[in-house]
C-alpha cells in the first residue's frame, strides 16, 4: 500500500483512504499511513495509542479546537475497493467517514498557522463496542488530548452541521420454555413461539419524536437478532431477542432502559451496550458561532456519534462531514465530490490563517 500524499486534493485523498482496507479490529495499516504521513509536518505534535493517531498545534492561540473522525468501517460487502464516477467516490467508507478523515488530514497538512489551535484525532473501532472506541481509551490514558473549547466530528451529515445525537441502548430480551422431543412437542414448550408477544410489541412500537431547541428527533425500537434453538429435533426452551433502542437526548440512559424494562415486562431484560446521547447544545456561544460561520440548515443526528463523548466532557461539540449518513454502511456507499470540497472550504474559511484573529 502506497503512503498517504497529504499534498493531495481531498477528493483523491479519499480515494486513497478508501482503498485501505480498514474494518473494525483491523485499522493498523491505515493508522501506520496516517502517522507517518503527519509526522512529515513540522507544526504538528503526533502521537500514537494503539490504532489511534493524535496531532496537535500549541501555537497559544486562546480556542482550541478539536476535529475528530474515525478509521474504522462496517464489513465489506462487495463495495471494496473505491470506484471513482466524476461526480461521486464509491466505496467501502466513503460516507462512514473516510470522505472527513480526507477533510481533516487535508486540514492538518494545509493550515499550518490556524486562528486557532487544533487537536485533531483520528481513532479506531467506532463502529463496535464502546468499550473498544479509541477515544474511549484514549480519555483513560491522555484525557488532555479531548479537552477544548469546541470540537467537530468529521461524521456524514450531507456537507450541513447535525447538531447532538441520539443515544443507544443495546438489551437482549429472553423469553423461557421447556425441552421436548419435536416428535412429541406437546410435552413441551417452544420458547421461539412463545416469543411472539415480544415481536409483536415492536410491530406497534410508536416513536417519540421531541423537538429539542427547535429540532425533531425520531426515536426507534427494534430486533436487531433473534436467536433460539437447540437440535433439529428439540422443542427449544430458550428465545433471546436482541433490541437496539434509539433515545432523543432528552432522555438519560437510565430512562432509556427504564423505559425499555416496562415495554417489555415482564420478560427478562438485559443490558448489552448502552451510551447517551447529546443535547443540540446550540445556544452555547461556541457551536452558535460555528454554526454561523458554516451557514447552512441545522437538523439533527438521529445516529449516534463522539459527540455525545464531547458533549459528557463539557465540550460543545456537532457533526458537520460529507456524505448523506442514509448511505452509511449501504452497500452502494458513496460520498458526492461536492460534499468533500464544500466541507474543506467551509473548515478552511473558519479555521483561517494568521495570529491575530485567534489572540
């Protein structure tokens, strides 16, 4: 695989990144490219956790910035590697986010002298278990590499600031029956049948949709597993339903699960994963202005993101990337060229050039 050429146009630089093949787990080769291709760059601190790779200026400016995206992509499903149309990069991870990681590194090689100081951080397993993050790790280890006064998430948003998250709530819901010889069934009780009243709750499941600080979010409830069985000749006695639960952020995780728990009662419910969410937060002073500065409509992030990280830290943190987060982990992938060019611009314009304005 070729080093990163961070002289590159964003547009082919995604390319690049999009033919590194990097799911979940396997982020090393991509990580080893962009660390070698930011050590090259004098203004800049690098430092490296795992599959992780950190890059800073301390120019003393009075904000610092951090703009954050992730290495990792879902599994390929017969979108590896990158198609270019003149329009449009197809790929494994153009949308989810190599199309930002593009913007950021492209940043980070071009804006030498920023009106602000910037961390930026580029991570591994975003995609997985929050346990496995690595900001997740990366906040036990250098805490100080996630404070600032504002952060950005390199996270698809059609080119527009989505401001806040929904949270995420993971339970696996079991439902009990009895071993029997399928040639005498009646003995028993089949646990994968006696699931259906739990199914069937989430075919009529209705979502809240609360508007927070002028802003629609859409909650959802829904099987993401089923599993159940013994032998092909055994009544099984055990069902286990998987639910992701998607919460507005007016909600706390334990209201999430509270709610979820008398949803399903009285059946067993536990918890697998779970992370908050993050309030719009548009009134702080910081994201009011980033928001200006960007134009554009503001909506909301219905998928969870590092946002809601930042946002548990204090920081004001919103999405702002290319890509139309529908495609995100779709086969047909892919990330407008416009989008990519719009979202530089746009960082470039804000992020500046010079002492003065940041002092």
């Amino acid at each position: 695989m070729q080093p990163l050429d961070l002289d590159l146009d964003p547009v082919t630089l995604t390319e690049r990144l999009v033919d590194f093949p990097s799911v979940s787990g396997d982020e090393q080769a991509i990580a080893d490219a962009v660390e070698e291709s930011l050590r090259r760059l004098d203004h800049l601190e690098v430092l490296r956790f795992g599959n992780t790779v950190a890059a800073r200026t301390s120019l003393g400016r009075a904000e610092r910035v951090v703009i954050g995206g992730h290495l990792d992509t879902v599994p390929v499903n017969d979108n590896f590697p990158s198609r270019r149309e003149p329009d449009t990069i197809h790929g494994l991870g153009s949308c989810d986010m190599k199309g930002g990681v593009a913007v950021a590194l492209h940043l980070a090689a071009t804006v030498p002298d920023p009106n602000r100081d910037i961390t930026y951080l580029f991570y591994e397993c975003e995609e997985v278990e929050a346990e496995r993050n690595g900001l997740t790790n990366l906040a036990k280890e250098r805490p100080d590499l996630l404070a600032g006064d504002f952060a950005v998430l390199m996270e698809p948003s059609n080119a527009g600031v989505e401001a806040g998250c929904q949270g995420t709530l993971r339970v696996e819901v079991t439902v009990t029956g009895e071993r029997a010889h399928s040639a005498r069934s009646w003995m028993g009780e089949n646990a994968i049948h006696a699931a259906t009243p739990v199914l069937q709750r989430l075919q009529e499941y209705q979502p809240r949709r609360p508007v927070i600080d002028g802003l629609e979010y859409h909650e959802g409830l829904n099987a993401v597993f089923v599993e159940g069985g013994v032998a092909g000749n055994v009544i099984p006695d055990r069902c286990v339903v998987s639910v992701n639960h998607r919460f507005a952020p007016d909600r706390s995780e334990e209201e999430a699960l509270a709610f979820v728990r008398d949803f399903f009662a009285p059946y067993d419910v536990v918890v697998t994963d779970s992370a908050p969410g993050a309030l719009p937060g548009l009134s702080v002073p910081a994201a009011a202005a980033f928001v200006e500065a960007v134009g554009g409509e503001v909506r909301p992030k219905f998928g969870w993101t590092d946002v809601a990280r930042f946002s548990g830290l204090g920081v004001p943190a919103v999405n702002f990337g290319p890509g139309d987060p529908v495609f995100a982990h779709k086969q047909d992938e892919h990330v407008p060229v416009a989008h990519i060019e719009r979202v530089a611009t746009a960082l470039r314009e804000w992020l500046g050039s010079g002492q003065e304005e940041g002092r």
